[in-house]
C-alpha cells in the first residue's frame, strides 16, 4: 500500500502556512489490511480510519457516486485498484486536490500549484457537483485566501450558480451548513464569504433576508455608503478588523435584515426596522440553529442597536430598560458585546470607519453605575420579594440620572 498526505496539509505547506490536521489517503489497500494494521473504523459506511497513535484521518482511495438528492444520497466506492488521480479528481478545488509522498513528492494531475500561485480557485472536475456544501466551502477559500489575492475562477463560479438554482443547497443540513458559516464568519474576511454566496446565487437561496438588502438605500447624511446591503458587508467587515467573537459577528451579518422589509414608498427611511427584523433574524438563527448566544445576542443587536448609537440622548429610565433588558447584571458580557456590535455598525460606514463611538464607553459607564447600586441597605430597610426588586430599580433610577448629568455637565 501507499500512503499520501493530501487536501489541506499539502495545500497549506505550499502557500507557507500552518498545517493544522493532515489528512491521508491510502492507495491499494483494503479495509481487512487497515484493520490489521491496527487503524480504527470511522464509521460503518465510511471507507476511513483513525491512525491507532496520531489519530489522524486515514481514507481508503474512492470514488463517489451521487444516488440520491442531498448528502445522504451518496455511494463509495473504496478498492485497492481505485488510483490516486481517481481519488484527487473527485475532490472539490485543484489546490485541494494535490498528494505528497513521504519524500514531498507531489502529484498534482489537475494543476493545483499552477493555481495556487495563479491565486485561482477552481473546480477539479464535475464531480464538484456531488457535494453542494462545496458552494459554501469555496466562499469560505475565498474569504481565507482573500488576502492572498485568490479569486474564484469564472468557470467555478458559474457551477456554483447552477447548483445554487437547482435546489440542492436546501438539501444542506444545518449542522453541515453552520460549520462552514462560523468557520468563514471567524476569517479575516468574512465579509468576502457573503460576497461569493452573492456572487454565485446562493445567498438568495441560503439567507434570503441577508441577500433582500442589496439595492435597498439608507439616508445618506448617515451612511454614505447608501446601500444597505455593501453597508452590511461593511460591519461584518469591521467586526473581523477589530478581533470580535462569533457571537458578535453574527450580530453584525443580521442586524439591519428589516430593512429589507421597508416598502419603496419610505425609502431611504426605514422606521421601527429594529422591530421588523427581528422575525427575520429569529428565522435566520433557526435555519442554521445557531449556538444559542449567538442567537441571542443577534436578536438583542437586532431590536436594540439604534438605542446604542442613540445612548447620550435616552432618558435615564430608557437607559435602565435597556439595561433591564440585557439583564447586565448577570450577563455583564453579553452587554459588552451588544456594545462593541453597535461600534461595529457604527464604523461600518463609507468614510466613518475611524470616528470615535463615545456611546461605547457612555454605555459601560452606566451597566457599572446600575451594577453598583447596593441590595444590602434596601434588604436592611425591610423590602423583599417584589418591592425589593422595585425599590431596586427606583435606586438604579436615581443613579443613572446623576450619572447623565454628570456626563452631561
Ligand atoms: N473535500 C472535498 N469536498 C468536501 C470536503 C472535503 O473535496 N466537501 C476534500 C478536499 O480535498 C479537502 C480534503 O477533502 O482538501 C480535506 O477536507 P477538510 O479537512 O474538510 O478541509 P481542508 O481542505 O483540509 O481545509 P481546512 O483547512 O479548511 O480544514
């Protein structure tokens, strides 16, 4: 038998990057020799093995066969007379597509280092076809690579367009579809993902919501970028320049989807679009089932963001709502977090990506003055139950309104 390292580590040592896991493939074997060789089942159906010491994944050389719609509908075809070209060729990009010997010989049959330095992500052949999460995989290349100067190649990008029209993008699981989601979403470019989807159709069919905001106009006294969908991008954008977590990226690809609800006739004014989108985000979080902060903290983004850009000018008691509202004194970082998302759409503007957000630290300042109103006296003044908690909230009162005076003064 013979052992190749093949897809990612190959690919990744080329272009001089860190090499995480490796992946093999095993030409000329069958499963009773891995077995006997002490490597370790996957799964039933699944040609592939675990090494008994490093663990990494050992795949028999197949062939795929698509029987059915969606990614169940798969047959292999796992023999030791199965080559190594017929094994590559079935893969999904030529720079994936390249196996290393253990002297780092390579074959590359269908020129995936003529592409790498091309900086071109192109198709291997039409079996890329087989497997409609590979729509996703290649946007989310692209927004890996994007600094690199890859693009997708022409004639990829329009595979991509018929897989997306045909219908088998619907088939994806959202366990399948949201690994790759959060994976581009935590790129340096996640915004490049979202573009590609768009480029190629699929974001029409995979979020809607997020595709409905492009060719809708925002006031441009306020966003000189009009649009609301490049302003989307934008954000997200921003949200990836300064290092923010998931959650918040998230928050910042689904903040502003009721502005796609908005009829014509109100353009570019988008009244209570928080409100609107919010069944929209909700939609979004579900298809994808979304880990629940990001779900959350989407929503809470979505309904309250205008209440951050507007923070110097709410009423104490609008500031206490909403700091009611985030429950900032249990979830002190989720707050955080709903702060920096509004930096985010803030500086996610044409030509306003540097102006300073005062808001930010304004809003801090206020989670800390409501966190630090003491229970003990009000407990030692006999409330309890209810009233405590109203008697609470009347302190928390107070103290914001000689906090916005002070801020104010
Ligand atoms: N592959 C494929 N189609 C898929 C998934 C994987 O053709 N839908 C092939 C590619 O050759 C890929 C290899 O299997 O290089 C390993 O897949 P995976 O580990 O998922 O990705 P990597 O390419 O290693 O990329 P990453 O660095 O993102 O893990």
């Amino acid at each position: 038998m013979q052992i190749y390292k093949v897809g990612g580590a190959v690919r990744d040592r080329l272009l001089g990057k860190p090499v995480t896991d490796i992946d093999w493939v095993v030409v000329g074997a069958t499963t009773e020799e891995m077995l006997a060789k002490g490597f370790r089942p996957v799964g039933a159906d699944f040609p592939v093995f675990l090494h008994p010491k490093s663990g990494e994944e050992y795949a028999l050389a197949r062939t795929e066969r698509k029987s059915g719609r969606g990614y169940g509908g798969f047959t292999f075809h796992a023999s030791p007379e199965v080559t190594l070209e017929e094994d590559l060729i079935r893969r999904d990009l030529t720079i994936n597509a390249m196996a290393e010997d253990d002297q780092q010989n390579l074959t590359d049959p269908y020129h995936g280092q003529r592409d790498l330095e091309e900086r071109i992500l192109r198709h291997v052949s039409p079996a890329f076809a087989e497997d409609p999460l590979r729509v996703l995989r290649v946007a989310r290349f692209a927004a890996r690579y994007a600094e690199l100067g890859f693009k997708v190649a022409p004639e990829t990008l329009e595979l991509m367009r018929q897989l997306s029209e045909s219908g088998e993008l619907e088939a994806l699981t959202a366990e399948r579809s949201w690994k790759e989601i959060f994976r581009a979403l935590m790129e340096d470019q996640p915004q490049v993902f979202i573009q590609v989807l768009r480029d190629c159709g699929a974001l029409k069919v995979l979020m809607p919501e997020v595709d409905a905001l492009f060719g809708v106009p925002q006031p441009e006294a306020h966003h000189p970028e009009i649009d609301s969908g490049i302003h989307t991008l934008s954000v997200l954008e921003q949200s990836a320049l300064h290092k923010q977590p998931l959650t918040v990226r998230w928050a910042c690809l689904l903040h502003d989807l009721g502005k796609g609800l908005t009829p014509e006739e109100e353009w570019p004014r988008h009244i209570a679009h928080e409100h609107k989108g919010l069944k929209l985000i909700k939609a979004v979080n579900e298809r994808f089932k979304a880990p629940k902060d990001c779900q959350e903290l989407a929503l809470l983004v979505g309904q309250y963001h205008t209440h951050g850009h507007r923070a110097l000018e709410l009423k104490a008691s609008t500031l206490l709502e909403l700091l009611q509202s985030f429950d900032v004194y249990r979830r002190p970082q989720r707050f955080e977090e709903f702060i920096v998302a509004c930096e985010m759409d803030a500086r996610g503007r044409k030509g306003l990506e540097q102006r300073s957000y005062p808001q930010a630290d304004y809003l801090r300042g206020a989670a800390n003055v409501a966190r630090g109103v003491a229970v003990q006296p009000l407990l030692e003044k006999g409330f309890k139950g209810p009233e405590l908690g109203e008697a609470l909230k009347r302190e928390r009162l107070k103290a914001l309104k000689v906090y916005k005076e002070s801020a104010a003064s």
